[in-house]
C-alpha cells in the first residue's frame, strides 16, 4: 500500500481503499485483545501534535477540514446525536424509540464495539448516521498520526462493514481535538461533528421534567444535540425521556435530521462588519 504521507500518495478515495484492504487482518489481530475503554491520554505522545504531520509537502487531498458545533440555519432542523455504542440494551431501546417516533439521528461509533454487537444495528440503520467515534474511544489529541489514522481506519472499516454506508464524521471522543486529530479526519474526507448542547444527565437526574424542559428551551435551528447509548447509569435518564423531548421539539415545529443533513442546510449570513461570528455564545471579557 502506498505510503499516505509521502507527497506522492494517490488521491484520498484510493488512499481509504488502500487501508480497507490492510484493516481485514489488523481488525482479525486485535479483535478481543484489547480493552475498549481506553484511559485518557494512556502514555502516548505529543499532546500538541502538530496539525501538517510531516516535513515534506502536506497534500493530503482536500485542503480543509470542516468542524461544526451547529449549523448556521433559519430552518427548524435538530440533529439528534448518540455516542459511544452500540451496547446492549441501551442501543436497542434508542432504536426502539426512535423508529416509534419516526425520527432519524447519528449515532457516533465506537469500531471495536461495533465489531462486538454488530447483531443490535442490524437492519436498524437504514434511515439513520453512522459516523466514526474511534475504534477504541481513544483520545485522538493525545495520539501519533500514525496511531490516529489507525484508530480512524478501523472504526472506518468496521462501520462500513457493518452498517453498510461508509462514514463522513468524526466525533473525537472527549471532544478533544489536536493536530493529529485534523490531520487524521482531512485524509478521511471527514468532518468535525461536535455538539451544541448535551443532556445533562447528572443535573437533572433526579428532576426528569426539567431535562426535558432544558432541551427543549434550549434547542434552536441547527442545534446538534448530544446523547450516548450508554456509560453511567444516570445517562438513562435522558433516553427514558427521549419520547417527551422528541415530542417537545416537534410541537415546537422541529424536525428531525441527520448531522450531514442538517451541515447541507448550512446558510451561513453574511456578517456585518466588525462581527467575528461569535453569535450565540458571549464573547470573552
Ligand atoms: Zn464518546
């Protein structure tokens, strides 16, 4: 396989080819060898990777890397978004939500579990995202290029494998982003999917009407909104209220899309002079 960091590497379609034919062994090798919850920053180097990861000329194909909390948009579209599954029980009962409701959302992969419970996304993918949440949940900013690009290559290969459509997302787990993170996804042709708002589980664990009223007070057009199909037991405290927050923000007159879908209704406005485009959050005293 040629080599991805020399300037003579091919175009990134073939270039993602070429790791899908090294990742059927690499994912043979390391299946069940390795622990899924990997500590943060777990001994690896640079914590300030630099974003160009080599000396010679970076061409790495595209030359920028979208990164989007939301979506600048006049349109009443809400991306719904899970991270860290599939996982039993958890999964199942989103997608059991979900399909009830009608409502499409992302869901943000972990590669190794996805390899581990393929059976729970089975036939259950079809109106939804996959994007790639690492194959590990390894925190990419505390990776080697080399050892993101792994990470990102797996997982890659795992969802396409699995779920049948080739991701164009990248959640970095943490939200952590560093150089390696965005040199990593450019060569993917990926995005930078963050959130504009998550549930606040361990706030409103005990007060589930609240969470639900959070949401939804909270929820504008082109809110990227963030959940998980498991961790902690208090997390389920949003999905048990996924029914009336759905409902909240349709009743609202929000409809449901994925986070490609919702970056396709992007309408960014023009700025007035002077503005630098800090337009929801406060700027800095
Ligand atoms: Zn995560």
């Amino acid at each position: 396989m040629d080599d991805p960091r020399s300037p003579a590497a091919p175009g990134r379609r073939a270039f993602i080819k070429g790791f899908g034919l090294a990742a059927a062994g690499a994912v043979t090798l390391g299946a069940g060898a390795e622990a899924v919850d990997a500590v943060v920053g777990s001994g690896n180097p640079p914590s300030s990777a630099m974003a160009v990861p080599i000396a010679g000329p970076w061409r790495p194909g595209s030359a920028h890397v979208d990164v989007v909390w939301g979506v600048d948009t006049a349109q009443k579209l809400v991306a719904l978004t899970f991270d860290d599954g599939p996982m039993h029980n958890w999964t199942p009962m989103v997608h059991d939500i979900l399909d009830a409701e009608r409502v499409k959302a992302t869901f943000f992969l972990v590669g190794e579990r996805l390899v581990r419970h393929a059976r729970l996304v089975h036939g259950r993918m079809d109106r939804h995202e996959a994007g790639n949440h690492t194959w590990q949940h390894q925190d990419l900013s505390r990776l080697s290029d080399e050892r993101a690009l792994e990470q990102l290559r797996r997982a890659h290969n795992a969802i396409g494998r699995i779920v049948g459509k080739e991701p164009r997302l990248l959640r970095p787990p943490f939200g952590h982003l560093g150089g390696t993170t965005l040199s990593a996804a450019c060569r993917f042709e990926y995005d930078i999917a963050l959130w504009s708002i998550k549930m606040l589980e361990k706030t409103y664990e005990d007060d589930p009407p609240a969470l639900v009223d959070y949401i939804v007070g909270n929820t504008g057009p082109g809110t990227i909104l963030l959940a998980h199909d498991t961790g902690h037991h208090d997390r389920l405290v949003a999905l048990r209220n996924l029914v009336p927050m759905i409902r909240g923000l349709r009743a609202k007159g929000f409809e449901f899309v994925t986070v490609s879908e919702l970056m396709s209704a992007s309408q960014a406005p023009p700025r007035p002079p002077g503005d630098v485009g800090l337009r929801r959050a406060a700027p800095p005293a």
